[in-house]
C-alpha cells in the first residue's frame, strides 16, 4: 500500500510512501486485502475487535432462530453475479390479498 505524496508535473512516475506490504499478488487474501485499501476500508483491526469477532458463534441458536422469520419456503432468486464466492442477494415476488404483490429483498447472513 503506497501513498502518493506528490507527482511532479514532468515527472514520469509520482513519489510516494509506502504504507505497508499486503503480500504476494494472486493470494486470495492478498487480494481481498487490496480491494478492502483500494477503497480506503479497514483490513487489520485491533486485537479486542478480533477476540470479540472470535466468540460469535458459527451456527444459530434455536432461540435466534425462533425470533426471525423462515423465508426458506417462498422462492427466491439471487442477484449475485456469477463469480461471487457467496450467493447472499436474492429478490422475491409473491401475491398477497386484494390483488397486491410483496417483493421481497433478501440478505443473507453468511
């Protein structure tokens, strides 16, 4: 990551500083990493934000669950470009009485 402190008027290349080094190029965490400083969104975080990320559990509890509302069975179709490494964008249309039409938007917590 380099900050361009100036860039000449008749010089080829700008002068910069740099930041620090994401890793070698190709890496997929590498890559993320440059996409997130790219658009100046944080990639390293304190160490209290990590611990706490840490203790957030990977499945949800019965009582979470019980607490929103399953849309599993209403279908969807996702909006997430073919590439995408998780499919969490989805749009749902659906008749409702009186002849009125929910449309659903849909992001997922994956």
């Amino acid at each position: 990551v380099v900050k361009v402190t100036e860039w000449p008027d008749k010089a080829k290349n700008p002068i910069g500083q740099v930041l620090g080094i994401l890793g070698k190029a190709g890496d997929n965490t590498t890559e993320m990493h440059a996409i997130l400083a790219e658009f100046g969104l944080p990639y390293v975080y304190p160490q209290s934000v990590e611990k706490a990320a840490e203790k957030i559990p990977a499945e949800i509890s019965a009582e979470e669950m019980a607490r929103r509302e399953d849309f599993r069975k209403v279908t969807t179709f996702t909006i997430d470009p073919k590439d995408a490494k998780d499919c969490d964008d989805a749009l749902s249309i659906r008749p409702l009485k009186d002849g009125l039409w929910e449309v659903g938007v849909h992001i997922a917590d994956v």
